[in-house]
C-alpha cells in the first residue's frame, strides 16, 4: 500500500522540519518593548509622555552639568570663562571643598585627622556589619570611638585611654558581679567600678596636661564632618537607650512603664528644631551653675534622645512580633528576665527591628541638618552661611546644593541598600 | 500517709525585697521612683539656681505684652501693636495652613507615584523609584532651600511686568510669578454669596449621599446605578443654576500691578511655596511607599478570584483591593501628616512665619524667655500629635479585622 502511495504523491517529507523561530514581534527586545513599554493605549501614552520629560530633562541638564568650569576663584570669574554660555560653576565645589567638608575654622594642617578618622570609621564599622570578616576586627572596633575622639578632638589621650578603661573595668566588675551575686548587683559594681576609673583618669589627665595631638575646640567643626559626627554617635548612643526604654515600655512595672512611656511619647511628639531650640538656649540652665557644656555635646544629648524614642518604638514593635511562645519558653528553661531577654528575646526582636532601625537611623542622619538652624555650620550651615554670603559667590545655589544631594543620597541610599541586603541574610525562615 | 509536706510558710524577710520575685518588683519601681524624683528635683534647683544667677524667672507675662514686630502673612488680623499671645496664634494658624497644604498634595502626589510604580510599563515605574528614592534619601531641609533660593532667582522682579514691551508676562493675565511671590486672583463675595456657598457645600453632600445611595442599592439588590455623570450634574448644575439666579454674587479679583508692586488677589510668598512645595514632594515619596507596600499586601488570590467572579479591573480595584488596602496604607498615612506638620517647623529656615517662627523665633529673641517659649510651642506640637494619634486608633478599632 505504501508503494502506491509513494507513486501517487510527488514528495514525501523523509525527516522532522527543524523548529520555526517565533515570530520577531515575540522575542527579545521588541517583545520587552511591547509588553512593557506599549501594551496598552494608555501605557503608550504613558511612555511617550515620560520620554519626551526625559530628553527634555537630559537635553536641558546635561550639557549644563558637563561644560561646567571647575578651576575658578569666583563666580564673575567663571561667569567671564563660560562667557554666556549657560553651564555650571562647579568650581565653587573646588574652591570650597575643605570648607564643604571640615567647616572653616577646623585648622587646615589637621585636615588629616579626621580624614584618618573616616578611613578607620569605614574600618571599624566593617565586621559590625559584615558578618563574615574575621571577629578579631571587632577589637578595633571596640577602641574605635576613643581613637576618634582623641584624632578629631585631640587634647591629651589620658582621657580617651581612662574612659575606655573605664569600660573594662566596668566589664570585669560586672561580669565577675553578676556570677557572684546575680545581674542586678553585678550591674550596680560596673556603673562604680566604671566611675571610679573616671574619677581617677580625671585627677591623672589634670596632672599631666601634656598632648601629643593639639586640641580642636568644638565650635570649630564643621561641614559634612559635623554631619557624620552627629549622626554616628547619636545613632549608636541611642540603640542601647531605646532598647532600654523598649524594654521598659514592654514591663509590667507600672512607674517605669509610665516613665518610659511618658518620655517616648512627648519626644515623638514634638519637632526635632524644638528640641535643638532646647539645647542651644535651654539646656545649659539645667546644669549645675558653673558647669560650660559644649553646643555640639548639648547637641548630640538632645538628638539622642530624640532617636532613642523613635528606636524604642521600632524596638517595641520586634518585641511585639514575637510569638508569646518564645518568653514562656525562655521562662521555663528557668532563665532569669535578664537572661532571658540577653539570650532569647533580644536577639529575635533585634532581627525583626532591623529595617526599622535603620529608616530611623537614615532618618536621623539626614535631620543632622537642622541643626544649621541653630547656627552650627555644619554641611548646609556652610552652604547657606560663608559660602552663598561670601562676596565671590554670592548668586551661586544649584552647584553647592546638588553636591549636598549627592553625598546624602550616597550616603543615604548605601544604608539603606545595606539595609536590605542584611535582611536577606538574616532570613532564615520561610525558605 | 503523705510524705509531701508544704513548705513552711515564711514570714517577711528584707533579704526577699531583692532575692524574691514577689517583691523585687517593688523595690526596682521604688528605687526608680525616688531616682526620678531626685533627678528632676536636682534639674529644678540647678534651673533656679542659674535664672536667679542671671536675675531671672519664670513669668508668663510677656504674653500679653505687645509684640512690637510685623508677620507678613496674617490670615487673622494682626499688628505690631498686638500681643505676643496674638502673634503665636497667628504662627499657629500658619502651621496649619502650610500643614494642610501639604498634607493634601503630598497624598495626591503620593498615591498617584506609589500606583505609577507598581504599572506594567518599564519607563513610568523606573521613573517613579527614581522619584520616590531620590527625595527619600535627602534632608527635606535642602529641598526647602533649594526651592525657595531657585524661586527667588529665577521669578522676574515685579516691575518687569510693567510697560509696553514687558520683559514678563501674567500667566492667562490672572497669576503673576513674581521674585516676591506668586499673586493668584481671589474670591469677592458680593450680596447673596453666602448662598451660593451653601448651595456648592449641599451639592458636594449631595455627591456622596448619592454614591452611597447607589453602593446601597447594589449590594442590596445587584442593580448597578451609573455614578460619573450623575454625579458631575448634582456638583455642577445646581451651583451654576444659583450663581446666575443670584446675579453672579462671586466674582475673581485679579492681580494688578500698581507702582512698585501687585495688588489685589491672593499673594503667596516664595516660602510659604516653598515649604509646601518641598513638603508634599518629600513626603509624597515616603507616602508612595506606603501606597505601594499597602496594595502589594493584599494576596493576588484576591485579586484573581474576584476576576473569576467576572469583574472588570477597575471593579476589582474599587471593589476588592482598596477597602482592604486602605487598612494598611491609612495608618502610616496618618503619621506622614503628622511628619508634615512636624516637618513644617523648618519654615524658620526660609522665613515662613509659622509658630516656630513667631514664638520660637523672634518672640523668643525679643523676650528672652526662652523657657516659657519652648514650652508652649511643645505643647502646641504635642496637642496636635496627640490629637492626630488619637484619631488613628479611633480609625484602627473600626477598621480592624473583626475576628470570632
């Protein structure tokens, strides 16, 4: 039968037809384009649109960015090199960079120090945040804020080295306190042990006035230095308070949870200028008379409160989060509310908090800011005080104000990237 | 015969005040309590201490003294000969108003880029996280600045509108940018106005009673009411129909340059448009991530079973995805408005006389009664915080899952 139909029929088709490739409008780039760009009436609208507002944006910014001029004294010197032509100064960047950065009283030969500072703020930051560098970085760590004390500061470095054996005295003290006579007790012989190394450092550091780096007044920092110094300390002074005053908004002791409540809501409640307003004029009234606080310290006490109640409230949150399970389960094991929150607890509700902590803590770092409001120059202090005012550039503001963007985006932006990498590492549920 | 035998009940013992649980309790609220007391009652002594140094005290008088200097934008009325008191509660009224402002458009803002974002197209969401992640990361301070300074550069001066050939022109000859501040025509209510006004509010009742007249009706009996133009009409018509029945009793007052400046309208200063300006796109950003985390929490079953039940997406979304979205988004949108009215204390930085302003600023300069000052712009802070967290949970107890 087959041979007749071999005859009857002129060709038949011995092997399989190799696969067609799909149609171009269904592969690659003009598939993409398709269904994302034009899948709809409106969505081609909708392109169109932003399109057109981005050529125009590129065509009316880009040239103006790139034939900038960057090695002029003034803004009529650079307006006489562009010459009518409409392009930035960005030479008001250079011109200005060590007063952008430093401020302008910061003596220029210590430039060095607080640059070494950063350089070692990214070292010592490291293996808090990476958790796979090796552990023993986290020494640096611990003498870290000492170290920049006593680099940006200066002064005799008897005070840095008494205040950190201070810590360690307070460590030993509450370490061998808490074996022997139970966490409170233990915490108790820390807090004395810490403030008699104090006392002693104080009467030493008074003796030998003698500095190996010279002394930089407070009122002389400045710029974007300002800016890092209040956001890193205030940020990691505020996360044990918060996690303290969490803690105690958590408890079933009714005057420390009213305390605590008390504090976290008034301080939410009101602007961080008032609360600036209350350091730079207030404040000082509540010390003993006699006693000559630093702006910058009053500064730093008032921001700290001021992140440590939003951080208690993200804090109060992870704590809530965790299943009632996990207190029954610690108290069971018959684990002390200081163990078990030490070791059961807090590690938990610390993980839940961690976006959280972070959006307060790039909250915090941009709010650094306001305090050109009370007349400290820091980075938009400088801007809007010696550098719009100043004879050579007055007139200038998208140049100055764009670099300010930039270095809070980046700075900003990282954090927060960071942020959402550790989370990923961190989960380890739900795979 | 039992062996167990109950242990002895103890009697009191000091020892137990730190070693039993019962009682520990106890003597950590007493410690912190007289800590408390002590800390505060040293804070008050040194505060004594020091205004005494400095021949002071604590006197709430000088509210009622006159004030002595001029707010430029005073929407009750107000001289430098009032008080003090006077001059704080305009600022009070300024806060509010830039407040409301931009709590407004910061929503509008925010919810259109937080939907935007979430779009099938490439283009229009990649722009929106550009937007959203831009203005996130920067202080809200610069972008007031920024805004302000780049206003009063680029806005001609007012007397380049004059003459025959002006160098600037009025936008529809009715809004006027100027380096001193943008002039917007105005209402004049004439006789009769208050009618016209109460005729447009009863129709805008009107809109939502019928909207809720006709959900009614379809979720009692399925038939579905048309809702877009009936609704236009009951806006529109009856407030035209009175407004030419009463012989047109409001009419615009248009800005007109006379001598130096423009007069007549409404005049917005650079920093009030600024600060609400920067405001609303800075907070809109923050209020498009809720948006967008809001509706991305609720389920795509959600969403795919109400298309199984034959819904039209725009049904879907109305219907389905925002009632249960708006449980999400609605609380962190109330603490946004609360960032704004926060965040709107920073006018000292461009000279909006809000309440920081007049009592936190030059009041307290004057004065020097910085105390008294600082206390009463917190409490002003702290009402209004208050009274904004207390609405969110008279919200969050009516919206919340009403579980068996």
């Amino acid at each position: 039968m087959s041979d007749t139909h071999a005859q009857s029929v002129a060709f038949v088709r011995t092997t399989e037809i190799p696969p067609a490739p799909p149609p171009t409008m269904e592969t690659g780039a003009i598939k993409w384009i398709r269904e994302n760009l034009f899948s709809s009436v409106l969505n081609t609208v909708l392109t169109v649109l932003a399109l057109y507002f981005v050529i125009r944006g590129v065509i009316a910014v880009g040239p103006w960015m790139l034939n900038g001029v960057w090695n002029t004294g003034s803004l009529r010197e650079c307006r006489e090199v562009l010459d009518g032509t409409n392009a930035a100064c960005w030479s008001v960047l250079t011109e200005r960079w060590n007063q952008l950065l430093f401020g302008f009283k910061y003596p220029p030969e210590f430039y060095w120090r607080p640059t070494v500072a950063f350089v070692l703020l990214l070292v010592a930051a490291a293996p808090v945040l990476f958790n796979a560098l090796p552990r023993k970085m986290l020494i640096l760590t611990a003498i870290y804020p000492f170290l920049a004390y006593w680099l940006i500061w200066g002064g005799t470095i008897i005070t840095p080295i008494f205040a950190a054996l201070g810590f360690v005295a307070a460590y030993f003290a509450f370490t061998n306190g808490e074996r022997m006579y139970g966490f409170f007790l233990g915490l108790v012989a820390g807090v004395g042990a810490a403030l008699i190394t104090w006392f002693i450092g104080g009467i030493i550091a008074d003796a030998m006035p003698g500095s190996m780096l010279e002394a930089v007044p407070s009122r002389d920092m400045g710029g974007f230095m300002l800016n890092m110094i209040l956001g890193t300390v205030c940020v990691s002074l505020s996360i044990p308070l918060g996690i303290v005053l969490a803690l105690g908004r958590q408890s079933n002791m009714p005057i420390i949870k009213g305390i605590c409540v008390v504090f976290i809501e008034f301080v939410r409640g009101v602007p961080l200028i008032t609360l600036l307003f209350v350091a730079n004029v207030v404040l000082a009234y509540f010390f003993p008379p006699g006693t000559n606080l630093d702006l910058i310290l009053r500064v730093i006490i008032m921001i700290t409160m001021f992140s440590a109640a939003y951080i208690a409230e993200v804090i109060r949150g992870g704590l809530a989060a965790l299943p009632k399970g996990q207190y029954e389960a610690a108290d069971s094991l018959g684990l002390d509310y200081a163990q078990s929150m030490r070791l059961i607890i807090l590690p938990q509700a610390l993980k839940i908090s961690i976006p959280g902590i972070v959006n307060v803590a790039v909250g915090l770092f941009k709010d650094t800011t306001l305090v050109s409001v009370i007349s400290m120059f820091d980075l938009v202090g400088m801007i809007r005080g010696p550098i719009l005012s100043s004879t050579d550039w007055t007139g200038i503001y998208w140049e100055v104000f764009i670099f300010a963007i930039v270095l809070f985006f980046v700075v900003c932006y990282g954090i927060s990237q960071y942020s959402q990498w550790l989370e990923r590492q961190l989960a380890t549920d739900h795979r | 015969m039992s062996t167990m035998t109950d242990p002895q009940p103890q009697g009191f013992r000091l020892g137990m005040l730190i070693s039993d649980t019962r009682y520990r309790s106890y003597t950590f609220q007493f410690i912190a309590l007289i800590l408390l007391i002590v800390s505060i009652a040293y804070l008050i002594s040194n505060l004594f201490a020091n205004l005494a140094a400095n021949g002071l005290d604590i006197s709430w008088a000088f509210l009622g003294e006159p004030a002595g200097y001029d707010i430029n934008q005073r929407p009750i009325e107000y001289t430098s000969q009032s008080t003090h008191a006077r001059a704080s509660m305009v600022g009070a009224i300024n806060t509010l108003i830039v407040a409301f402002l931009a709590c407004v458009s910061a929503t509008v803002l925010g919810v259109i880029a937080g939907v935007l974002r979430l779009s099938n197209n490439w283009i229009v969401s990649k722009l929106m996280s550009a937007y959203v992640e831009a203005f996130r990361n920067v202080p809200v301070l610069i972008w007031i600045l920024i805004i302000f300074l780049a206003m009063s550069n680029a806005f001609p001066q007012p007397r380049a509108f004059r003459g025959e050939t002006p160098d600037a022109t009025m936008l529809f000859d009715a809004v006027a940018f100027t380096n001193r501040g943008v002039y917007v025509p105005s209402f004049v209510n004439g006789a009769g106005s208050a009618i016209f006004w109460l005729v447009l509010l009863a129709s805008i009742i009107g809109v939502f009673a019928y909207r809720r007249y006709a959900k009614n009706l379809l979720f009692k009996t399925g038939k579905l009411l048309p809702t877009g133009w009936p609704s236009l009409a009951i806006l529109i018509v009856p407030s035209l129909l009175m407004y030419f029945v009463l012989g047109q009793p409001v009419t615009l007052e248009y800005p007109e340059l006379k001598g130096f400046n423009f007069q007549g309208g409404v005049h917005m200063r650079l920093s009030l448009i600024a600060l609400w300006f920067a405001l609303a796109i800075y907070t809109g950003a923050f209020i498009a991530e809720n948006v967008r985390a809001g509706i991305l929490a609720i389920s795509k079953g959600q969403t795919e079973a109400a298309a199984a039940l034959g819904m039209r997406p725009g049904r879907i979304m109305n219907l389905v995805i925002l009632p249960q979205a708006l449980r999400v988004i609605i609380p962190p949108l109330i603490s946004q408005y609360l960032n704004i009215t926060k965040n709107s204390s920073l006018a000292i930085a461009v000279g909006y006389m809000d309440i920081t302003g007049t009592l936190g600023g030059i009041t307290l300069n004057q004065t020097g009664r910085a105390i008294e000052s600082i206390l009463l712009l917190m409490l002003f802070y702290l009402i209004i915080s208050l009274s904004i967290s207390a609405i969110m949970n008279v919200y969050n107890n009516s919206v919340k899952l009403k579980e068996r």
